[in-house]
C-alpha cells in the first residue's frame, strides 16, 4: 500500500493547503483530498509540481507500507 505523507511535508516547509493548491494550479478540494489519501491516483504532472513547490522528493511525500498476508 501507498501511504500519502504530504501533511508532514507541507508542515516541516510551512506551507498551508491552499498556498500549495494556488502554486500547483489545482483546486483547494483537490489539494486536499491529496493531502488526506483520498485519491487512488495522483499524476506525474501534479506530483512533479508538488515537488517544485515544496523542494522535495518524490519519497518524501509517498511511502510503500507493505501489506498485511490477511488482506489488511
């Protein structure tokens, strides 16, 4: 599974959701669903965006947590 860590990021560069939203040029409600792991897809486009704003990596904002053998 991938675990969406954009909150920690956004809070460690001081950035608020809708700043980050208006400088990747999408909406705040998209941004947030981001944010929350609401999404099952996230564009490279997008995410490369995030990435500029936020001067991170990919792998600070996505973690691979591997899934439990019961179907968890």
């Amino acid at each position: 599974m991938i675990k969406l860590r954009l909150d920690r990021v956004m809070l460690e560069k001081g950035v608020s959701l809708s700043d980050l939203a208006s400088k990747v040029g999408i909406t705040n409600a998209n941004m947030s669903n981001i944010k929350t792991g609401k999404i099952n897809a996230i564009r490279f486009s997008t995410l490369d965006s995030i990435c500029k704003v936020l001067n991170c990596q990919p792998g600070d904002i996505l973690e691979y947590i591997e899934d439990d053998e019961g179907g968890n």
